[in-house]
C-alpha cells in the first residue's frame, strides 16, 4: 500500500464500517503497478497474474479489465479465472502434481497454454487432448543447472528465501552458481532436450517453448538479469540443437522491499538491458512472465486491534484479534516488522512481540518489533505489504475464527469484497451421518 494514502481518520472510519481484523487493499497502486510492469519490459513480453498470491474476484477481475493473462495452478483458481472475466485464451496452467481431472478439466476448458513437469505428465495430457478433438499449447518447465546463488532453491537456511539479503554478500557471489540440489519442478537441464522429443512425439500437443522459474522477491536487477540470461542461453541452445523453441516463461521474481530502507527494484535499468539482450540474440521470443507479488504485495495491508499487553520473563507481549490464521508468514515472518501504530507514528519505542489469539505457541506474527512504549489496548496496527501470499496462505480453519472481511480503496471510495466470515461457514459441507442413523 502507498503509506500515507489514506489518513488516520480514514483508517478510523473503515474500522468502524467493518472492524478488524480487515483486509485492506489499494486497487490504484494494483493499477499503478500494473502499469510500471507493462511499460518496463520489452515489447515482446505478456503479463500473467499469478492467482496464488490473491485470488480475490474483485483483484482478479481488476487484472481482466487491465488486460493481463493469468497464471492459475488448480481448478479452483481455473474456476476462479473464468468467474473473474478472462477468456480461456489468456489462461496458462503451472505447477507440479496436476490430477488426470485437472488436465481433463484445462483441455476441456480450451486454455491457452498447460507447462508440463514431466513426459508422463505430457503424455496423460495427450490423452485428454486427443479425447477432445484438439492440440494442446504446451511449455515445458526446466530445472536449469545454473542459477544464481540467491535462489530460493539453493538457500542453504530456508528461512531467508524470499528476503532481500543479497546486499550482505561478497559481489562475486550475485552471479550464476552451480544449482547443488535436486528440485520438484520440471525437468532437468540435462534430460530436457529428451524429454521435449519425446513431447513433440505426442500428435495432440504442441510444444512451443521452455518455462524456468527460480528466483524469488528479488531486489536487485542485476541478480534476477542474470537468471534470466541464463534462461535465454538455454532456450538458444536447445534452438541450436534443432528443438523449436518460439516461446520463454521467466515465471516471476521482481520483489518488493518488506522495510522502510530498501530501495525499490529498478524497472527502467531491468528493461533496458532485457532489450538490449534480445536486440543482440541470434533467435527471436515471445516472452512471458508470472507476477503476483509484485502487482498487488504492496496494494494490501492487513489492520489487527490490540487486545491485550503482558509481560513475561522481561519480554513484552502484545496480543492481536489477528494471527497467524489470517496472516501466515512462515519464512518471510520478519516482513511482518513492516507495519505502524495508527496515530503514533512519532512516539518512542520499545521491542516487542506481536502474539496472535491462537491457542498454540505457533501463533507468533514477528518478534523483536519496534512498537510505540504508549501502545494500549484499542490501539490498530497496520501491516504493510500484505496484499501477495496473505489472506490466500494462512491457517483459515484454526481454532474456527471468522475469516477477515476485504475491503478495496478506488478512487477516493471504499468498496467490501468480501463480508466477514460467519461461523456457519465452517460447517458447510459437513455431515453427521451417525446422528441420522438411529
């Protein structure tokens, strides 16, 4: 969200329509970015919104009107897309471990374009397809051999990937290094050229390029152009060895700074030089890219109340409505950091952990917390940045408390898109068969 968009009084006055905790979500900055993404990049490129990061049908449906693809990875978020408003042609399928009626389910659908993670999964897709009468667009995902040594694949403490500390490393190592684990994704660098003989062998599917996906909320260009060269000499050499490659899915990776310090990644620097790449490149693409946290992270925050202070063994303890049901950020928690005290923004300071209402010991939303010393019960906390991999990645059903309420600021307007849950919710679908058996 852009900090200082809407005033205290503002904030105050959607608490009081909706209450906490709320899900708050600026659509100008989602159109902003939108933009910003758009007009840097190359000519050659096509935006998907990646759905994992928000599936809401008002977010979707925002990025249908602006003109993107979407990127989904289940037939719920098919589902999803087609309700939002994108046609089945702007639709690509990612992500390991589709069922036979998921495939079923895209062919049927008559998407764009299905990424394969495997030869088997190529061949249960021909299956379908030739079920259906037609030929399936098809990418195939590669598990490259090089990459850079800030990919998330390769961290060795899995609790940094996603952050942005690549500024603490020596400069020689934010170049490409070799991959020194195996992944679930996609194929092997080494076994692609088989495997996409293979697939062209299929008479129902029509393979027209690679997908390679490796970074993560990358910060600096510089690291993720490097990973991205490393695509396009892969995607060249396969071309040199007689595979027709037209088409390249970088998947995503542009970050957003989750701090007050770090500086935005940069855009224009990013597409100048992936221009002046493709200038130069004996072989021309279509390019694709997958964004979700970089279009809509910053548009959302997440509002919790205080509701109550404590002290143990010297620690200070602030205790939200909130938690980790509604805003889990397992390996990006320290994010949570990124956040101010409505109307005590200039008080002093004192460390502190943000405890949510859970009854486990694993509802910790961030510890060590610069908090106001006059933070009181009452008090609204907003979090920052919690537009991508919020509402859509915490624990919803724990401890059965009702799921947050979104709210949408356009132009000046605030808009509910989608009530506060009900505790009925949690029984849907739920049956007590033995009760009806006597």
């Amino acid at each position: 969200m852009n900090r200082g968009l809407l005033s205290p009084l503002e904030i105050k006055a959607v608490l009081e329509d909706y209450g906490t905790p709320l899900y708050l979500y600026d659509f100008n900055k989602i159109e902003h970015q939108y933009s910003k993404l758009i007009s840097g990049l190359p000519a050659n490129f096509t935006v998907l919104y990646t759905l994992k990061a928000n599936s809401n049908l008002s977010i979707c449906h925002q990025f249908a009107q602006l003109g993107a693809g979407v990127d989904i990875s289940s037939i719920g978020e098919l589902n999803a897309a087609l309700k939002a408003g994108f046609s089945p042609e702007q639709i690509t399928f990612t992500g390991p471990g589709k069922t036979n009626s998921e495939l079923r389910a895209a062919v049927e659908a008559r998407i764009d374009t299905i990424v394969l993670e495997s030869v088997n999964e190529a061949r249960r897709l021909n299956d379908f397809a030739e079920e259906e009468g037609r030929k399936q667009d098809v990418l195939i995902r590669i598990n490259p051999l090089y990459r850079t040594s800030q990919s998330c694949e390769i961290r060795e403490k899995g609790t940094s990937c996603g952050e942005n500390d690549s500024k603490n490393l020596p400069q020689n190592l934010k170049i490409q290094t070799i991959a020194t684990s195996a992944s679930k994704f996609g194929v092997d660098e080494a076994q692609a050229p088989e495997a996409m003989m293979a697939i062209a062998d299929y008479p129902h599917l029509n393979l027209k390029g690679i997908h390679i996906f490796t970074e993560s909320n990358v910060l600096d260009y510089t690291q993720l152009l490097a990973s991205w060269k490393n695509t396009i000499a892969i995607a060249n050499r396969l071309n040199d060895q007689g595979h027709a490659i037209s088409v390249i899915d970088f998947g995503g990776g542009i970050g957003i700074p989750y701090n007050w310090v770090d500086p935005e990644f940069d855009m224009p620097s990013f597409g100048q030089e992936l221009q002046q790449i493709f200038d130069n490149n004996s072989y021309p693409y279509q390019c694709v890219v997958e964004m979700g946290r970089y279009l809509v992270g910053e548009a959302g925050c997440y509002i919790t109340e205080v509701v109550d202070l404590k002290e143990s063994q010297g620690q200070k303890f602030i205790i939200l409505d909130g938690g980790v049901h509604q805003l889990l950020r397992l390996s990006m928690k320290p994010a949570s950091k990124y956040m101010q005290v409505v109307g005590k923004h200039n008080s002093k300071t004192l460390k502190a952990t943000l405890g949510g209402k859970l009854p486990t010991p694993l509802d910790i939303m961030v510890e060590d917390v610069e908090v106001p010393e006059d933070i009181g019960i009452g008090d609204r906390l907003v979090i920052y940045n919690c537009g991508a991999y919020g509402f859509n990645h915490s624990l919803t059903n724990f401890a059965l408390h009702n799921y947050p309420a979104e709210v949408a600021y356009s132009h000046g307007a605030m808009h509910l898109i989608r009530e506060k849950g009900k505790i009925e919710d949690f029984f849907c679908n739920q049956k007590l068969p033995l009760l009806n058996s006597n």
